[in-house]
C-alpha cells in the first residue's frame, strides 16, 4: 500500500492508494480495514466497482498482512511511517 487517503478510526472505513507487486499499476482500494500503514503489503479480496464521482475502485472484502520477502520490500517495510527513527 503506497499511502492511506482516508481513515475512520470509529467505524474502519478506508480510502488507499495501492499499487499492484505484480504489474506496478497504481489503484484506489475501499473498505473496512484495520489500522493499516504506508509500506505494509496486504493479498486483497474484493470486487472492481465503479464510482460515479471517483471512478474505478477496489472494494475490499478481506485483506490479509503479507510480510515483506525481498531485499526493497523489506527497506520499504522498515522505512514506513511504522518505524520512526529508522533512516535508510
């Protein structure tokens, strides 16, 4: 996940910015999600919908915690905004 547009600490309701591992493409995912962080890498399952104001949206039914594998994935991981202090 590349940056969290909205939060609802109350209810859970997200708005992200998410790029796809697999073909580097960038999209919009929503949904009730746990408090997730810029950098953290989730499998997410849902449906593509479309929104009349905002466009083509993932609507995320599940999301499941990933963790990092690669050498870059791992110095994004430790370098979000989950570890402060730690500079790379």
């Amino acid at each position: 996940m590349e940056a969290v547009t909205f939060h609802s600490d109350e209810t859970g309701w997200a708005v992200l910015k998410v790029r796809n591992c697999t073909s580097n493409d960038s999209f919009t995912a929503t949904g009730h999600l746990p408090t997730i962080h810029p950098g953290e890498f989730f499998e997410l399952f849902g449906t593509w919908a479309y929104h009349p104001t905002y466009g083509r949206q993932f609507k995320v039914d599940r999301a499941v915690s990933i963790k990092p594998t690669t050498r870059a994935a791992i110095i994004r991981y430790l370098s979000s905004e989950q570890f402060k202090g730690i500079w790379l």
